[in-house]
C-alpha cells in the first residue's frame, strides 16, 4: 500500500461521511426527546449524536399509532408479491428458454414490449379495472399489477438458457417428464438467479408509492412508505418530530438489513433492474 | 433416479410450455396488456372518474380531443427563436451529434440519439401562441420543461459523480469496498424516507444545513419554497438517493478495461488524473451512455420527491409530468386527460428503451 493510496481512503471519507450525514442525522433525532426537538434540532453536535437520549419515540411507536399495522402490511405485499412472481417468473422463463412450442418468437417479442411500459402508463387503467371489481383496499391489489411485469421471466429466460444442455438431456434419456425436469433438475440450479429476483421485487415492492398511493385509500391498507407519505406533510404539528423521524427508521430497517446482509445479491438485482426493469 | 417413476406423466413439450406458461401470460394479458389498451381507449373519450364511477354510461367518445386540450391550443404559431434558452441548446446538441459523429467519439445509434433529442429541443420549443392565442393546458408543457429540466440536472449529476467514485473506489481492498458500500446506502431506501429526510435537512427552521448556515453566520435559505432553489433541492435529494446504481455499472465498466492498458499507460507516466482522463474515459463511452439512458428512463417518471418535497411548488417550477397526470386523474376526476398524458409519457419513455434495447444489443456484438 503506497502512500498514496492511504491518502485516497482519508480524501473519501469525507465525502462518505457527508454522504451518510442524512441518515445519521434521522437516527439520531429518532432517539431525542420531542419537546426538544421542538426548540432545537441541533443540542449535540448539530444534532447527530443523540443526546439528551430516549427510546420513547419508538415506545410511542408500538403503543399507538398505525405504523405497526403498516409494517405488517408492508411485510405481506412484499412477501407475497416476491413469491408470486417468482413463481410465475420460474415457470415462464424455463418455457421460453428450453422448450419448444408453436408462436414461441412472437410470445417472446409481446413479453419484451411489456418491458417498455412504465407503471405510469398503466395506473389509470388499473385503477379503474380494481373499482370496477371492488379490489381496492386490499393486498392483493397492491400485489397482482406487478406480477404482470415481464421483467423477473427474462432474468430467469437469461439464466436457464446459460444452463448446458446435457444435463437435461441425460434426465430426458431416463425418461423423466418436462415438469420433473424443471421441479428436480433445473430449479435447484436457478437458486442464485431466484435469490436476485427476490429480492429486487421485495425492495420494489416495499419501496413503491404511487401505486400504493392510488389503489389503498383507507389507513388500514396503507404500507409503511405510504403511511410514512402520509405523515410527513404534518410532522412537526401532530406526531413530534422524533416520531416521525422513527417511524423513517422503521420503515428503513428491513431493506437496509437486507442490503448488508445480502449486499452482494441487493447490488447484484438492482442494477438487473436498473438494467433490464 | 426411482423419485421420478411414479410421477411419470406423458406430457409433450408443447403441453408443458402451455401448463408453465400459462400463470404468467394470464396475469400479463389481464394486468399489463389490457390496462395498456384501456389506458388507451380512455384517453379517447371524455371520462369523468366520479361520473363514470356512478355511471358506467357517463362517458363519452371525442376522439383525439383530450389530446388537442393537453398539448395543442388556438393560434399556435412556430418560430426558430421563440424559447431561445432550449432551442439554443437543441441547436448545440444537433452540432454536438454531427461533430461526435465524424470525429469517431460515438457510435452510430449514440450520435443519431443526441440528434433526434436535440431536434425536438429545437423543434418543439419553437411552438407558441400567436396573437390572440393561447394554450388549452397552460399548464402542461411548463410541466414537461420542468421534467426535462429535473432530467437535465440530475442525470450529468448522477453520472460524473457516480463516475469519479467509481475510478476512485475501483480495487478490492477492504477499505474501499467499505466506502462503496456507505455511498450504495442510500439507494435501498424508499421515496418517502428519502424525501423525509430531505425536507427536514432543507427546512430553515430546524434543518442540518440551516444549522450549519447559521453556524457560520449566513441567513437560513427557504431551500423547498424559493422558487431558485426548489428544484435544486430535488435535484440534491435525488442525486443523494440514486447515485448507487449508476456507481455499480461504472464498476463493472472500469473493471472490464483490460489491465494492460494501465500498465502501458504508466510507463508512459500517466497515472492518477492522467490515466482516468487518457485510458478510463475513452473506455467508459459504452458504459456512460447506458448509464445516461437508463438515468434518463428512471427521472423523467420523477413523483415523489416533488409530490412529497415541494408539492409541485412554488408556483408550478417543480410541477412534474406524472404528478401533474396523477392530480389531472385523481384530484381533478378527468381520466380522459390524464390517459392523454399517460400515452405521450409512455411514447417518450418508450422511445429510450429502444433506445436501451438497440445499447444493450450492440454491446453484446
């Protein structure tokens, strides 16, 4: 290591930390007491060590309020949503990638033109199709229009199709049928790709506003970043500031301890989503 | 292999394609398709949300008007010179394509790109009311320039910050993989904590950076309600929260420049700056360009750092297409007009997918 490099690190970290600044700051004025942060945000340090500290804001949290509900429906939109399209994903892109069937080209050419229609376009139309049949206000209308996104069977069309080709051909020699093939031998092998897959929708799926916003009107429905929306226009009014800036870290947790946990498959599936989405 | 004996069903090819393929045409057809087309159908009719609602029969065709009250007017009349400010840039960008062109600095597709960008830079901006004249939607295309503008900051923004971390952080030491991993943070949250954090970070009251404004004895800016520093602080807020992504795809760019090149670059004696600027650059122009469509792609459906920030505000300068398509749909009840609008987002941003797609493909070659 030259010296020069040590002189690299020192010079980026300053910027990292700046970088971080925002996000140390909402930790830490979630851990301050609300009538201080009334007069001042900035009582230790600009206000990013928190001191005078209290767990109230997170107390308050759980005791009332609606975030824990929130939470809970965020968790299951999320969960369900990433399960459904990997379902749906799995089967689909084995198909398109290893079997043959008539119309094969043009179904994979309407697949790849839904790539090209962003949510923007389809959310009015949706809206009135889920009033139509009464499905708004549920979770699985926050859960269906994105499994319809092509995006998670060309992730798993690119994968099976990289996969050599003896290794199904020798099951096919035994005799085994094209549903044992994909269920045995081919979806063990996917599990890296599924694992990607899972998680840019699970990150999608927590993340996302707009939807959310337009199809759950009733707080009961809402999802941790809608009910976050919906509480941050007022927060120094009704909440305290703490609380909201807790409700944010909540909100953060799960896909924050997602990212370092799994940090190499989070970057790895939003750049495929950045990519290909 | 004696699991499999007793499942053995004697199913053809073409009925297991059918059997998995089934699942995910079903929902596509009924939950991406048809909506698309509805989507469609709508902004040809006149569609009040709460009328309709009641009503089924409450609505009623008119053609393409919904389109003509969005973008169209009375009296409208072009001139080369009417918004000078854009068409000047339209003009630079048509000279920009030519001279990249034939100098060999951007492919094909690249330069035909920039020059069919900056042609409707320079052609659209010239459409103006004439005497008497006016638009139907004063509002829509001050909206679109606003998106465009959002566009036009963050993306360079993004891209030569992403860019220069990247260089930077390049190499598989700890300490860097730890900094990359500070500055992808950010990325993985959503547009609502984001924008929490950010309105309080800008707030003059209790805001960090009014804090430090005072600390240093200057008067607290009202970063989310002047109408200057508006879109500067969405544009701040975004360039914090997407950076990540765009840093990732210049790693994998940096990272596929061959080695040997460094190397004979540094018996040259360019290192550092030198080799970023004579070997790094000229290597990225794949990577850069896909990084800019993509960051196009993803900032021209900006919502909810101005639904959530500024409201649209002050006075409409950081109003953006698809919050204005949202309030159009959901606050004015007129689906008809907000379909109009859907379709031409959906043609601008369909527009620079092919674009991505025909990228992606030549990158393959």
């Amino acid at each position: 290591m030259t010296r020069g490099y040590y002189w690299l690190i020192f010079g980026l970290s300053i910027p990292a930390f700046i970088w971080l600044v925002p996000t140390i700051w909402m930790v830490s004025l979630s851990f301050q007491p609300n009538d201080l942060l009334a007069r001042t945000t900035s009582s230790t340090a600009l206000g990013l060590i928190p001191f005078p500290f209290t767990p109230d804001n997170y107390i308050a949290l759980f005791r009332f309020g609606q975030v824990p509900m929130w939470f809970l429906n965020s968790l299951i939109v999320s969960v369900g949503m990433t399960l459904a399209v990997l379902a749906v994903s799995t089967t689909a892109g084995y198909a398109l990638a290893r079997l043959d069937f008539p119309f094969k080209t043009p179904i994979i050419i309407l697949c790849l033109m839904g790539l090209m229609v962003p949510e923007q376009a389809v959310f009015i139309p949706l809206y009135t199709m889920f009033s139509d049949w009464g499905w708004h206000n549920s979770h699985h209308a926050l859960i269906l229009p994105r499994v319809a996104v092509p995006i998670g069977v060309f992730l798993m069309m690119q994968f099976f199709k990289a996969i050599p080709k003896d290794i199904e051909e020798a099951a096919r020699i035994d005799g085994v049928g094209w549903l044992q093939i994909f269920w045995y031998v081919m979806l063990p092998l996917a599990r890296p790709a599924m694992m990607t897959l899972a998680i840019l929708t699970f990150l999608y799926a927590w993340n996302d506003y707009l939807w959310p916003l337009v199809s759950a009107q009733q707080r009961e429905y809402f999802t941790i970043t809608l009910g976050l929306a919906s509480i941050q226009s007022n927060f120094a009014q009704a909440e305290g500031l703490g609380r909201v800036m807790a409700s944010g870290v909540i909100a953060s947790l799960p896909v924050v301890v997602l990212f370092l946990i799994f940090q190499r498959y989070v970057v790895r599936a939003m750049t495929a989503g950045g990519t290909k989405g | 292999m004696t699991r499999y004996q007793g499942t053995r069903l004697a199913l053809t090819q073409r009925q297991a394609a059918a059997i998995l393929l089934l699942p995910f045409l079903t929902v596509y057809a009924v939950f991406l398709v048809y909506p698309f087309f509805k989507g469609v159908w709508i902004s040809l009719h006149d569609w009040n949300l709460m009328a309709v609602a009641f009503n089924p029969d409450a609505k009623s065709y008119v053609g393409l008007s919904n389109y003509e009250r969005v973008m169209w007017g009375s009296n409208i009349t072009w001139g080369a010179w009417a918004s000078p400010g854009y068409q000047f840039f339209g003009l630079l960008g048509l000279g920009t394509s030519v001279l990249l062109y034939r100098t060999g600095r951007a492919g094909k597709v690249t330069a035909l790109a920039i020059g069919i960008a900056s042609l409707l830079l320079f052609v659209l901006p010239g459409f103006h009311p004439g005497e008497d004249g006016r638009w139907y939607d004063r509002r829509f295309w001050p909206t679109v320039g606003n998106t465009i503008l959002f566009v036009g900051l963050a993306v360079p923004g993004v891209t030569i910050t992403a860019m220069l971390l990247a260089a930077a952080l390049d190499g598989e030491t700890r300490a860097k993989a730890v900094l990359r991993t500070l500055f992808f943070l950010s990325q993985v949250l959503s547009v609502t904590v984001v924008t929490l954090i950010w309105q309080i970070m800008f707030s003059p009251r209790q805001g960090l950076i009014a804090n430090v404004t005072e600390l240093v004895g200057g008067s607290p800016i009202v970063w989310l309600t002047a109408e200057g520093f508006a879109m500067a602080s969405i544009v701040i807020a975004t360039i914090w929260w997407s950076l990540g992504i765009a840093m990732i795809l210049f790693l994998a760019g940096i990272q596929d420049i061959s080695k040997d090149l460094y190397e004979a670059g540094a018996l040259d004696n360019a290192t550092g700056a030198k080799a970023f600027w004579y070997i790094t650059l000229p290597n990225l122009k794949r990577t850069i360009t896909l990084v800019v469509v993509l960051q196009i792609i993803l900032h021209f459906q900006v919502f909810g750092q101005s639904h959530l920030m500024t409201n649209g505000g002050p006075n409409d300068t950081t109003q953006v297409l698809v919050r204005y398509i949202y309030q159009t749909a959901f606050r004015d009840s007129e689906l008809g007009r907000a379909s109009a609008m859907a379709v031409f987002l959906f043609v601008i941003m369909g527009g620079f997918s092919i674009l991505q797609f025909v990228l992606g493909r030549e990158k393959d070659q």
